[in-house]
C-alpha cells in the first residue's frame, strides 16, 4: 500500500534524498482547516515532522508531505504518523 501511494503523489513532490524522510497524509475534506493545523503542529511537536508541502484540491480535501531529518538512529518511514 506504500509504494501506491508514493506513486500518488503531486507531481515534482520528490521523496527520494537521503537527508529527510518523508510522509505523505491525505486530509478529506471533512477536516477543517483549524483541525488540520492542531494535528499537524502536533506531529510536528511530538514527532519531529515538518511541513515540506500542501496541495489543495477543489473538493476541499488536501494532500500533505512532512518531513523530518534522518538521524542514524531513525530507520526508513514504514508507516503514518499517528494521525
């Protein structure tokens, strides 16, 4: 299921380097854009992520990339935050 949705990424999101890793989120269209912010600053306090980039589509849904840097400690992103 996560190489389908790496290919269903945006078109120039580049998730390939070796200094960050990255995860893609998808928010429904449901998800205010007060409620959206409050998750994500907090995967951005308690998980180090930050955000790389958002893309908003007409039906009010988004797609959303964080990031984090690559320690050597952390291992490749297998699954989604916790959101």
């Amino acid at each position: 299921m996560a190489a389908s949705r790496r290919a269903a990424l945006p078109v120039g999101w580049e998730t390939s380097t070796d200094d960050y890793e990255y995860v893609p989120l998808r928010l429904p269209p449901e998800v205010t854009r007060v409620t959206a912010s409050m998750r994500l600053a907090i995967q951005a306090e308690y998980g180090g992520w930050e955000l790389s980039r958002v893309r908003a589509y007409t039906d009010g849904s988004r797609r959303v990339l964080l990031r984090r840097r690559r320690t050597p400690l952390t291992s490749p992103v297998t699954a989604e935050p916790g959101m």
